[in-house]
C-alpha cells in the first residue's frame, strides 16, 4: 500500500528536524573548539608576556665584582673564557632598577641599582631566612654597591629593605658562570646564595642572607652580618665570619680554616685542615673526624664536642659555660691540661700525673709530644678513645 501524501509529509518534517539537529550540534562544537583554541592561545601569549626578561652581560679579566641589593644568586663554574652574568628582575617596579657595567683598576664591574631609600623584597617563594624578619637597614655607596662608595668606605646613603610596606617593590635574580681562576667578589644585601663547582677564589659578602658553597676549590671568604652558611666539600684555605646564624661544614680540606660567629653554633663533619680555628661568642662547637695539627675552639657559652682522627700537635679548647668532650685517637700523646670551674674531669688514657685536684687535672699521655689545654667555666669535661 502506497503511504498517504500526508504521512509522507510528516516523514519529510522528521529528516528535516534531524539535519537541522545534527546541524546545530556539528555548529556547537566547532564553536567551543574554537574558543577553546582562542582561549589556549591568549593564555600562551599572556604567559609568554609573564615571562621575566633575561638581560646578559659579558665581564672581562680575572677580577670580578658584582652587587646586588635583594635577590637570589647562584654562581657556577662557567665554560667560557670570560664572566657570564644572567640578571633576572622581578617585582612590581623591576623596571626602574638599572644594571650598570665598568671597569676600575683592572677589576670588572656589574652593579645592579635601586634607587631610592627603602626597598621591599616579596616574593611568592620568600626567602627562607627572612621567618621572622622585619627589615635590614645597610650603607650603600655612591656606585650602588654595599661596603664601598669610591672614597671612605662607610660614605654612602642609608637603604632599608623590608619584606612588605611601601618602597620600591623590586629584586634582582643573578646567575654568574665564572671562568677557572678568577678572583671574584660578590655583595648582597638580602636574599640568598650559592656557589657551586667553582674554581678560583671567591669572596661573599652579604648583610643578610643564607650562604651555601658545594665543591669549591681556591680561597673561599664567606663575610655575613645576619644568616646561616652551609659549606661541603670544598678545598682551599676558608674564613667564615657571621654576626648571627649557625654555620655547618662537611668534607672540607685547606691548610687554614677558620670560622668565628658572634651568635650561632657551629658543626662539622670530616674536616682537614693544618689550622683549625672557631671562635663562638654564644653557641656550641661539634666537630667529628678531624684531622689537623693545631686546633683552637673559643665560645662565650655552649658546650664542645671534638672527634679526633690523629694527634694534634696542639687543642686548646676555652669555653665560658659548657661541657667539653674530646674523643681522641688510640695512638694520642700529649701534655695534658684540664681545669674546670664546676664539673668533673673524665679521662679513658693511662696518665703519669703531674697534678691533680678537684676540677684540676694535669698529667702526660704516651709520649706527651703534642698539647692538650682544656679550660671551662661551668661543665665538665671528658676525655675519651676511639
């Protein structure tokens, strides 16, 4: 039976409304792909805009100085034959910072200046020794840089920089690639740094920033007003001097190593060195494995730990308050005196005594050729073999 003309009407309507459907749907999703192809677009182009500017600068010569006042640093062992320095800014008015490059008395120098007298350094990683901190106020020369203004060397104007309030918002990132053998003097204000690899001498002066230095070899100078150091495995004569933070060393080797610190302990694990020397107004000293002929430990207040893998030729060891203990070598000879103001006197080698009394003890060790002095105010003190 042939359908009725108005069942075949109907039939046209239906495969009518169903390739509009299907119509409507190919639309729609094209649209949405497209918008979506837009809108990955905008994003790339936003974050390719984000993207803080690298700025290179190419330093001659073996001496090298650079500045900054905020920021984090991070100097490598470079493969070139000249100084490489990558500057990074950063923060809402990093473009009023200027990067200027000289040369004086055969030294290269790159100083990044801020302009202004207060500085905030925020960021949204902060700077992990800044919990807690408030501001740092620091001398500024007239070249930019802290700790010289090309005359006396405290002229200069006053500059304080906060983690937040008003000021300048701005920070300059720095990573310097350094040829082998260069003298190089790097100064921070605030923020952070790290030496890794290199080969030459290296002096860091910072007023208030955490230090780390890994597998240096050369002269190491590590001067900090406020912040921890972290030094491992680095060879050369070093001098760490810090007005506050706590100073931890490992896998080290020169023939001088000294560390002084006006508040903050000091630890160290497999040091070598033919002069070894902590001074420690407040904080204790824990030193194991060590190897060097003449040892020196000085602290205000805290208590000593000393592990020895050979005989000194000579250990002096005052502490104002805290107990002191040396763990020496089975083979140990030395002359040996121990005095304490309160606490007992503990000894595991077979002594000739010279004198003996309470919280006194002097006497000879094997073949008594090296020196052993030990003189502390309150704690006692005990000598110990391995």
């Amino acid at each position: 039976m042939r359908p009725s003309v108005l069942t075949q009407s109907v039939r046209h309507r239906d495969t009518g409304h169903r390739a509009l459907v299907i119509l409507f749907a190919v639309a729609s999703t094209l649209t949405i792909a497209l918008f979506a192809l837009f809108a990955n677009a905008s994003f790339l182009a936003m974050t390719a805009c984000a993207q803080p500017a690298v700025e290179r600068f190419v330093m001659p010569g073996q001496r090298i100085e650079i500045c900054d006042l905020a920021g984090t640093v991070r100097i490598v062992q470079g493969t070139g034959t000249r100084t490489e320095v990558l500057v990074t800014r950063g923060g809402r008015d990093a473009a009023q910072l200027r990067v200027e490059q000289t040369e004086r008395s055969g030294e290269s120098r790159l100083h990044v200046i801020f302009p202004g007298r207060r500085v905030v350094y925020s960021r949204t990683k902060p700077w992990s020794a800044m919990h807690g901190w408030g501001s740092t106020n620091l001398t500024v020369g007239a070249d930019g840089c802290i700790g010289h203004g090309g005359g006396f060397p405290l002229s200069g104007h006053r500059v304080t920089i906060s983690g937040s309030g008003a000021g300048l918002q701005a920070w300059a990132d720095v990573e310097v690639r350094l040829p082998r053998g260069c003298q190089t003097t790097f100064r921070l204000g605030v923020g952070e740094v790290s030496a890794v690899g290199v080969e030459g001498d290296l002096t860091l002066d910072v007023v208030a920033a955490t230090v780390e230095a890994e597998r240096t070899s050369g002269s190491l100078i590590v001067d900090t007003g406020s912040g921890s150091v972290v030094l491992r495995g680095n060879r050369g004569d070093i001098s760490v001097d810090t007005g506050s933070g706590g100073v931890d060393l490992s896998d080290l080797s020169g023939s001088r190593l000294k560390v002084d610190t006006g508040s903050g302990g000091v630890t160290g694990r497999n040091v070598e060195a033919e002069d070894l020397l902590v001074d420690t107004g407040s904080g204790s000293v824990r030193l194991d494995d060590v190897r060097s002929g003449v040892i020196s430990i000085d602290t205000g207040s805290g208590g000593v730990q000393v592990g020895l893998l050979s005989a000194p030729r000579s250990l002096l060891v005052d502490t104002g308050s805290g107990a002191v203990s040396i763990l020496g070598p089975a083979g140990l000879g030395a002359q040996v005196e121990l005095d304490t103001g309160s606490g007992g006197i503990q000894s595991d080698y077979a002594m000739t005594l010279v004198n003996k009394d309470h919280g006194y003890l002097r006497g000879t060790i094997g073949d008594g050729r090296g020196r052993i002095k030990v003189d502390t105010g309150s704690g006692g003190v005990s000598l110990r073999q391995r």
